[in-house]
C-alpha cells in the first residue's frame, strides 16, 4: 500500500483501547481519510498531542484498506484560540462536522479543504460576527458539493431579488417570489433583508465577512436560513445545529434584557 503525504486538518479524534487513537482528517489532496494513531499515549509518541481537532498538519500516512496508519505529522498551525474561546469553539465544531459530513470517503475536493483551512484561520482572528462566518461557509460548502443555492431570482417566474416577501424552498434549491411559492414544510420565509444578506455572503471572500456587522437579530435568522439549507442538500441532520442556535439565541435574549439600574 501506497505512503502519502499532504497536509491535513483534524475533524475529530477519539481513544481506541488504551494506546491508540483515531483521527478524522480532512487532506488537501487526498480528501477525507481515517487514519489510527498508534501508542499516542506513549510518552515517547512524538505527535499525539498534535492531532487534536482543529490542528492543520503536514502528515504521512501509511495507506490501508480500510483505515491508514499516521506516521509522521508536523504542525502547521494550531488553531489554539478555537479551543479557549468557548463562542469560537462552537462555530468552529460546526464547522468541522459539516466538513466531515459532506465528502464521502477519500472524496477528493481541494477547495473544500482550503475554505475550511481559511474559515478556521479567519474564525480565530478578529470577528465581528461569528455567525455569519459559520452561515457564509455553510453556503460555500453547499456550493462546492454541487448544491450552490438560487438566491438570485425567483426559481419560477424569473423575478429579481429585490424587496418584498420572499421564501426558500429546500427541496427546489433556492428562492421563489411570494406569487410562485408553494405551501410546504419544507419552505421558509425570508424577509428581503435576510435574503439579501445571505446573497452577501455566498458572495464575499471569507475575510471580509470577519468585518460584517449586521443586526443580530438578522444574522441569527440568516444561520436558522443557512442551516436548514444545508441540512437538506445533505439529507441529515446536524449535530451542532440545535447547540449553536439556542447558544445564539441565549446571548441575543441576554442583550435585549433591559438594563436594571
Ligand atoms: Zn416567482
């Protein structure tokens, strides 16, 4: 079997038996691989401390049939802040489930290693909003598996995108004008102002949306959209989805308290 080397970024670990591990790897080149990490707990084991969730590493793997074997890795960078920040840590546990949940098994999708290498390193910097860094990467993912969303105009009559009542249809993919939707469960209301928003960020780089400062009232509406959306261009549910909107949620009730005095 086959030695590869690229770099990776860790989407999950857990402890097999007392010594080994085993690691969720996102590659650069060589798409999602799970790999055993032997005798981690070793004091002599050189890398185990390394392969942690959000970490980025230059790895080697030993190619196996159904699992590889790590053989070397060497850390490109941490990502520490995720994992002190208790905000950061959620959206960017979001982040990696989604990352793991959308490629199958040694699916090969270079851009889609790079977009969660820039979230994450653009998450950990300074961030206005992090809400909206997690709801522009769900629709990016979305969009590099194939499922880019119509935000555009409306998917029946053609209609621009602009003002009025608008709504979502999960199953069709995209927007459809108040005079063309249909009564579904699967069909959410957008007003004009969080569809648009969510146009802005399927549309801008990653960096500048860190600088994005919108009502959190709407931003939490635009991750509820953006959620939904990607749960169903993936047909499941996400574990993080109920854990980062009531967190959300939590702290927009906690501002809106009224100040006693
Ligand atoms: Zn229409």
């Amino acid at each position: 079997m086959a030695t590869l080397k690229d770099e990776a970024i860790v989407l999950h670990a857990h402890d097999l038996g007392e010594a080994d591990r085993i690691v969720s790897l996102i590659t650069a080149g060589h798409g999602l691989r799970r790999a055993v990490v032997k005798g981690v707990k070793r004091t002599a084991s050189r890398f185990g401390a390394r392969l942690e969730p959000f970490t980025h590493l230059k790895v080697v793997l030993h190619e196996g049939r159904n699992l590889d074997t790590v053989t070397q890795a060497d850390t490109v960078r941490t990502h520490a802040p995720l994992r002190t920040d208790y905000d950061k840590y959620l959206y960017g546990e979001s982040m990696l489930e989604l990352a793991e949940r959308s490629l199958r098994e040694n699916q090969n999708l270079p851009r889609f290693f790079d977009l969660l290498r820039v979230s994450l390193g653009v998450l950990e910097g300074e961030v206005r909003d992090c809400a909206l860094l997690l709801a522009a990467y769900q629709l990016k993912a979305c969009a590099l598996i194939g499922y880019r969303p119509h935000l555009d105009r409306c998917l029946h009559g053609g209609r621009e995108t602009s003002g009025g009542s608008w709504h979502l249809d999960l199953s069709e993919g995209g927007v459809t004008c108040q005079g063309c939707a249909r009564t579904s469960p699967n069909v959410l209301h957008l007003n004009a102002q969080v569809l648009e928003l969510l146009r802005r960020l399927l549309g801008t780089e990653m960096v500048a949306i860190a600088r994005f400062d919108e009502p959190p009232h709407l931003a939490l509406e635009a991750l509820r959209a953006s959620f939904a959306y990607t749960e169903s261009v993936l047909e499941q549910r996400l574990r993080s989805r109920q854990i980062v909107l009531r967190h959300l949620e939590g702290k927009l009730r906690g501002t809106e308290a009224p100040l006693s005095t």
